[in-house]
C-alpha cells in the first residue's frame, strides 16, 4: 500500500490523522505505518455503532446439570481409562492462551515468564509444563501443545521457551501462533497513535483464539495430528492440570462438545460468574446479575443451583469448532487506560481511562458450543490464578496454595 492508497483508506474511515507525522519518519518508519494501516481491521467501526448488548436482559437462565466431585470420585477409574486411550491416541491437544498483556501483574515482557520462585528461580510457564509432564509421564505419550501470543509479547515468549529448551518438552510439538490484534479508540471513535509510526493496537482478547489458530494454518496440523479434542488454559493458573486424563475421559463420555472444569461456589454471593443455561443452549451468568433468589436458590440435592464457577480450563471438540468458526463473537468494548502518543511526542499511559479497546472472550464461546459438561475440581488443588503481585489471586496466594501442594519453592 503506497500513500495515497492508504490516505484514500483512512479518508473513506474518517482516521486521516494517522498520517499526520508521516512526512517526518525514515523509510522504515513510513513502510511500517503503511503496513499497520493496510492490515487494520475496521470492523471495530460496526462494534461501536452497534454494540451488542451485554447486559443479559432477556435471556431465559436456569440452572445447568454439572458434575460434582463425588460422581468424579466414582467413575474416576472409568473416566481415566477414556481419557487415557484418547491421549494414547493422539486425539488431545492443548492450548496455551498466553497473549494478554498481564496489566494487573504489572511485569514487563510475557506473564508466564514471571518467576514465582523462592529460593530458586521458577516461572510459571515451567510450573505449568511440570504439570503438563505428569500426565505425559503417566500416559506415555506428548500431547502436541500450541501457544497463543500477541505481537506484544511474541518474540520475547518464543525466544523464552527457546532459552529454556521448552521445559523438556520436545520442539516439534510446540507451535506458537500469533492472535489478531483490535485498534484501540479515543472517546470519539479516532484511533490512537502509540508512536509516529504506529496505530494503538492490543490483543483482542482470549476469544479469538481458533480463528486466529486456523489463520496460522494450525487448524490443519491439527487434523493431520488426528486431533479431536483441544484443552484451552490460561496462563495464570500455576496449578492448572492440562489434558486431566479423568476430565478428557469424563467429557467424552459426557457425548457433550465442550468441557469446563469448574470449582464448585462455597457460599452464594461468593463473586464468580457461574454456568447456566439460557433456554437450551449452555452460557455463563455474572455474580452480579444473579438475583438474591437465584444466588440462594437449591437443587433436589441441595446443593446451590448456580455454583459451577468456570477457570478457563475448557476441553473443546474439534469438528465443533470448526463449524462455528466464522460465526460472530460478542465484542466487548471497554474503557482503558491506552498508551498513546501525545501532544509533544512522548507515549504515555495516562492516569484514568482515555478510550475504549474491543475483546472477545473465550468464554463466549460455550453457547456457540451447544453443550457443555461443568465439571468440578478441587479448588485448592486446582485453582492458583495469578493476577495480581500480592492479595487476592497473587503471586502470595499462588505459592501458598503451590506450597500446599507439595511444591518446592
Ligand atoms: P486475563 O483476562 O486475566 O488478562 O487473561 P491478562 O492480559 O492476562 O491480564 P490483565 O487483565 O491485563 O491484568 C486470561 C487469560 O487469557 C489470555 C491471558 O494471557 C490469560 O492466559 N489472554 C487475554 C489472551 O491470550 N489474549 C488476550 O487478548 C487477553
């Protein structure tokens, strides 16, 4: 795309302004703005015109039937057998969703790169690969894993694993993949330069993770692997069991096409979006838009009706995602502190909000699913989210709880 082109484009947009420096920058500058222009994705513009409506009005919620811990305990040795020859079979991946930006952490460079160490060094993406290693120890075989990255952090979390020699893990069965980015907006809809050269762009959220998958041509490795099954996880959670033989087993014995590894709420106001169901399609309510009756209300075994609080650790069905691929994901539109690019030429982060960023997130897809088994864990051996450095969900909580668990830190 040459100047004119692209000033053509912006004019037709309404973004003119972010060619305002272009007379000032090097070849390299304007080649990367031009490039950054030409690769925008403008369908933000129809997300802010008509923004889906997020509120939940409407729907028609009742409880969800889940899986508790004690049928789990039952049917353990049935489920790990599935799951088992599953694995053996090569019908299990597992997807690493590590493109967010890790604000709340507060770190420079990738989240899973944080060394959550004591006396000696230990990042979370290696606590997480020990884990990962149980089960192939287990089972006898790798499952093929595949890492999802951003162009925030994608050079410095390929070169990571890379310098630690993928934890152990062979290199041919771990691919990273970049996921798209969304152009972040001022209060009037302009998108923000960060720098001279450059458009404000971030990650668009954990939901987008299969398209952006099938658009690095992984979707075919995938099928020729023989894949049917993909585990989605977070990086936060240094607890996280990945391909859970019991959990894969219990899924698709389930005959359902996703799986949600679930903890089970201890009280009702307890603040943690929980499955449901709208109508019949399977779908998560926030904390917040439960009413008191339903926050309170029991099963035939008294158990609260609401309490399967999701932690991105979801088992998806292959074919299934393939066939909602090109379908429409809620964009969520939310306001940000957005590093841009001010008056005298600094990039800054402002002190409040300035603007708005689009996301779409994972856990948006389970309706698109069509069924979901909620599928409960023990939180305190499960369950070590890292959002923050100290308090709730911290670097703090997770080695308390990691300690629990008998690791060394
Ligand atoms: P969070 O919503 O906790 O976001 O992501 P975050 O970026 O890690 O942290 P904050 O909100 O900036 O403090 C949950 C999981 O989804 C991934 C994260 O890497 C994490 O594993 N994620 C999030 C993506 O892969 N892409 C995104 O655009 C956002």
């Amino acid at each position: 795309m040459n100047y004119e082109q692209a000033y053509a484009l912006l004019k037709a947009h309404s973004q003119e302004h972010l060619l305002q420096y272009y007379d000032e920058l090097s070849q390299e500058g304007k080649a990367r703005l031009l490039a950054a222009i030409e690769a925008l994705d403008w369908s933000f513009e129809e997300d802010l015109k008509n923004p889906v409506d997020l509120s939940g009005a409407g729907r028609d919620i009742r409880p969800i039937k889940g899986m508790d811990l004690a049928e789990i305990e039952n049917r353990k040795a049935e489920f790990e057998a599935a799951g088992v020859q599953a694995i053996k079979a090569g019908k299990v991946a597992a997807v690493l969703l590590a493109g967010g930006m890790g604000t709340r952490l507060g770190v420079d460079g990738p989240k899973g790169a944080y060394d959550i160490g004591v006396t000696k060094p230990l990042y979370i993406f290696e606590q997480q690969m020990k884990n990962l290693m149980e089960v192939v120890e287990k089972v006898g075989v790798f499952v093929p894993l595949y890492i999802m990255t951003s162009d925030k952090n994608h050079e410095a979390t390929t070169s990571f694993w890379k310098e630690h020699g993928y934890f152990g893990y062979p290199e041919n069965l771990v691919k990273f993949f970049k996921q798209d980015m969304a152009p972040a907006v001022d209060y009037d809809g302009k998108i923000f330069l960060e720098t001279k050269d450059m458009p404000a762009m971030s990650p668009n959220g954990n939901g987008g993770w299969f398209a952006s998958m099938k658009k690095a041509g992984l979707v075919d490795d995938l099928n020729e692997k023989g894949v049917e099954w993909l585990n989605i996880y977070a990086v936060d959670n240094v607890l996280q069991r990945i391909a859970d033989p019991v959990f894969v087993g219990a899924t698709i014995l389930a005959e359902v096409n996703c799986g949600a590894k679930c903890i089970s709420k201890t009280n009702p106001y307890e603040k943690v979006g929980v499955m449901c169901l709208d109508g019949e399609k399977p779908d998560i309510i926030e904390y917040y838009e439960l009413t008191e009756e339903m926050a309170n209300q029991k099963d035939e075994d008294g158990n609260l009706a609401y309490r399967f609080g999701a932690i991105m650790n979801y088992l998806f069905r292959l074919s299934t995602l393939e066939e909602i691929v090109n379908k429409k994901i809620p964009v969520h539109i939310v306001e940000k502190k957005i590093e841009r690019l001010c008056e005298d030429g600094v990039t800054r982060k402002p002190e409040k909000e300035n603007g708005k960023k689009f996301e779409m997130l994972a856990v948006d897809l389970i309706k698109l699913m069509g069924s979901v088994l909620p599928y409960v864990v023990v939180r305190e051996k499960e369950f070590a989210p890292i959002k923050n450095k100290t308090g709730v969900d911290s670097v703090e909580s997770a080695r308390e709880l990691l300690k629990l668990n008998g690791v060394e830190l």
